[in-house]
C-alpha cells in the first residue's frame, strides 16, 4: 500500500500515463498542420477526456463515488487552471520559432517532467514553493513585459531575450524551450495544486487529477494554436491574454478571480480577436473587388 492505496494502482496508472505519451508522439500529421492533423488532435482531446471519467468511474466501483467525485472535481479545476498555461506555451513556441514538429517534441518531454515534479510539490504539500514564492511575482512582472511588447505590436520573437534565443539554434538542442515549458508549469502548479488540495486530501486522487489533465494539455494546445493561427491579430490576443494572466498572478494574494470569470475573460478576448481578424479580411476582400 502506498499512501492508501496498493501498488498495483499506482503502476498501473503510471502505465496508462506512459501509454498515452506514447500513442500522443504517434499521431499523424505531427510534420505538417493539415485538416488530418486537426481533426486528430480534436478526437486526440476528446479520447483523453473520455479516458479521464472512465478512470472516475472505475475508482467509483472500486473505491466509492466520493472518491470519483473528488476526481472529477480535481481533473475539472487543474483542466480549467491550465488553460493560462496554454498561451504562454503558445508564446515561448513563437519566440523561439518552433516548427510545427518540435512543438510536439517540446512539450511531450515538458509534460513527461512535469509527471515527476507534480508527484513531488504533492508530496512535499507546496510548502516548498510556499517559501519561494517571491517567484511568482518575477514571472507575472515578466508575463507584463511580454505582454506589453505583443500589444506595442511585436512578435513573439521579440517577447525571448537575444540571449535566450543564442541557446536554442534553428536545428540546434530543444532543452532551452523544454526547461522554459517546465518552468512554466512549475510556476503555474502553485495556483493549481492548492485548489486541489482543497477539494481533496487523498493524495492518489489529487495526483492522478493533476496529470490527466495536464496529459490533455498537449493535443489541448494544438487544437487551439491550430486555430489561433488563422487569426490576423494573434499577438493582440495573446497580448492582453498575457496581461490578464499576470495581473490575475500578481493579484492572487488579494483579489481571488473565480474560475468561470477567468476563463469568460479569454473567450472575450479570444472573440474579439478573431471577430476583428474576420472584418479586417472582409475590408480587404471588397477592396480588391472594387480595386
């Protein structure tokens, strides 16, 4: 038994989680973003979400529906927490001109390492990072600065120190942009770990919570970069979604933003993103008729 729970179960998800990073790297369209390739990624995300509450279901079975609910209430936040994550890996991909292929390679070995340092800040209860966490303030001051640079009308690119980008050649070594992918899931597990803590205190469903959802976060992020990329004035989007996110970290010791008004945000800004892409196009299509 190891934290109530026999080993069995434990390997046995871990498996499952080995299982999935595998079938993931094995998608088809990883070189290229055909309508394939979306449509994988979308039935991809669907396929680990079912996965996700059949697991809930079978703990039902096995060890009670408090328990599966418990799941379901932890897979439910850390999903909806994560999201932020989402656009800041979309920014560090841009910055560092990250092909469509080494995207999938980045965050399989980010999400890999992100399995272990989950286990660990759950074991440890976050009181590490509790200590550390002038920390948080630094990377919402430096999510500030990137946002600030999108909105002045940049490019990502310019979002990445000139010296960061030295260490990640165009065919050279991924372990900058993975170390920034586990970086930034480090910084964002102080946010979501504790909500989860508050709904349960069985570290077996805390943790298993944790990584189905950030499991989903992979095939998650190409859905949306897929359709993100379509929109004209991305950076404007990313932008003001990089300052919402960093005003909302830099504010958590005072104001506590729920998460429905959280992710209501995005949609707006996401909305009015591509709203003002698709009138932009529309202007230019009767210009050149007229032309």
């Amino acid at each position: 038994m190891i934290a109530g729970v026999s080993w069995v179960w434990w390997l046995g998800f871990h498996a499952a989680v080995a299982a999935v990073l595998l079938a993931g790297s094995l998608l088809p369209g990883h070189k290229r973003q055909t309508r394939n390739a979306q449509i994988a990624q979308w039935l991809w995300t669907a396929a680990l979400v079912l996965g996700a509450f059949a697991f809930a279901g079978w703990i039902a079975v096995t060890k009670g529906h408090v328990v599966a609910l418990e799941f379901v209430a932890g897979y439910a936040i850390e999903t909806s927490l994560s999201i932020d994550n989402l656009f800041v890996f979309l920014v560090l991909f841009q910055g560092f001109r990250i092909n469509h292929e080494r995207q999938h390679i980045s965050l399989m070995w980010g999400i890999a390492g992100a399995v272990v340092l989950r286990a660990l800040f759950i074991l440890a209860g976050i009181s590490l990072l509790s200590r550390f966490e002038w920390i948080t303030w630094i990377f919402g001051l430096l999510l500030l600065y990137a946002a600030w640079k999108l909105l002045r009308g940049g490019s990502a690119h310019t979002v990445i120190p000139e010296w960061i980008r030295r260490m990640q050649p165009a065919k050279g070594s991924l372990l900058p942009v993975i170390l920034a992918v586990e970086f930034t899931d480090v910084l964002f597990a102080v946010d979501s770990i504790p909500a989860v803590l508050a709904v349960s205190h069985n570290p077996f469903v805390v943790y298993t919570s944790n990584i189905a959802a950030i499991l989903g976060l992979r095939s998650l992020y190409f859905v949306l970069a897929d359709m993100l990329d379509r929109f004209r004035y991305l950076h404007y989007g990313l932008g003001a979604m990089l300052a919402f996110v960093a005003l909302k970290m830099l504010g958590s010791r005072w104001i506590e933003v729920p998460i429905t008004l959280s992710l209501a945000v995005m949609g707006i800004i996401l909305a009015a993103c591509a709203i003002a892409s698709w009138v932009a196009a529309l202007r230019e299509q009767r210009m050149a008729k007229w032309a």
